[in-house]
C-alpha cells in the first residue's frame, strides 16, 4: 500500500519537475509566441507544448509502474492529473484556446497509460 501511494507520487512529481522545468524551454523555441499578458495563440507553440504534455505523461506514467507494478496505478495518476489540470486550465482559459485545453487535457490518462505500458 505505502508503496502503491510512493509510485502515484513518484510519478506526478516526475510530470511536475518535467512539466515546469520544461514548459519555459519549450516556449524558447517560439520567441514572441507568449504575449505580455501571458496569452499563447501560436499555432506551432501549442503543437509543441500538446506533444510535450504527452511525453511528460508518458514519462510519468513510466516512473509508476517502475516504482510500483500496481494494476491500476497509472490510471490513478492519470486522473489525479486530470483533476489538477483541469484546475490549472481553468486559470488559463481565455489565455488559450479551446482547442488547446481539450487536447491537453484529453491527452493525460491515455498518455500516461501508455507510458506504463512500457515498463
């Protein structure tokens, strides 16, 4: 049990550290894409940020089932993701658009289950 609860945290730090150390160098790629009020509406900079969400989840559905092998751990982490990205989201909504934040948010359960299922 207590290691069920250290893989799920294991994992959503993985995605935190990754998510957070890596948002701000992706955005580099795109210089001017991030206006001064925080809104991103670049085409290429929202593609590559959706593909990187994705690695991440994969990433961190990866270090769970390494930590652990529990059945259905991953699919925990991917809806404890859901949960805080839909309260994240909901701060950047009209930043963005809707494309985006369904994407984003779409891609965190099927995303980390197929990291997983890689280890």
């Amino acid at each position: 049990m207590l290691t069920d609860i250290l893989a799920v945290v294991a994992g959503f730090a993985a995605w935190s550290v990754l998510w957070l150390g890596g948002n701000p160098q992706v955005l580099k790629l795109f210089p001017g894409a991030l206006q001064k009020d925080g809104s991103l509406y670049h085409t290429g900079a929202l593609l590559t940020l959706l593909v990187f969400a994705a690695a991440v989840s994969m990433v961190a559905g990866y270090v769970v089932t390494l930590v652990s092998g529990g059945a259905n751990l991953p699919l925990i982490l991917g809806i404890i993701l859901l949960l805080v990205g839909i309260m994240v989201q909901r701060q950047y909504w009209k930043l963005m658009p809707l494309w985006y934040h369904l994407l984003f948010l779409g891609l965190l359960i099927p995303a980390t289950l197929f990291g997983a299922s890689l280890g």
